[in-house]
C-alpha cells in the first residue's frame, strides 16, 4: 500500500523555495493580475482561490489513480 502525501508536501517538492502558502498566493494574485491588466484585486484574488481549488480536486484524483 502506498502512502499519500498531503497537498502541502506535494507542493514542497514542486518548488521548495520557502516561501509560505500566504506568499505563494498573493504571487499568484499577482500573476493572474499581469496576465490579466484590467481585473480587479477582488476578482485576482477569486481567480487565484478557483486556480487552487481546481489544482488541489486535480491531485486527489492523480493520487486515487
């Protein structure tokens, strides 16, 4: 039986650069805010909670494969 990792440590071994989830969000804000000149801080910040949401329903299914 394989051991499950957590979301968290997945993401530490994609990119373990220290940075806590509080900076890696608001680096996300701020990347849908460059793609995206003209949209709001409100609607980044749902963008970037959809963008997290939609990934973390993505891993559970790669890990119950």
């Amino acid at each position: 039986m394989s051991k499950k990792i957590t979301t968290y440590e997945q993401a530490w071994k994609v990119k373990p650069d220290g940075r806590t989830q509080n900076q890696i969000f608001e680096d996300l804000v701020q990347d849908v805010k460059k793609d995206h000149p003209n949209i709001s801080d409100t609607d980044a910040r749902q963008a970037a909670r959809n963008l997290i949401t939609y990934v973390k329903e993505i891993m559970k299914i790669a890990q119950d494969m």
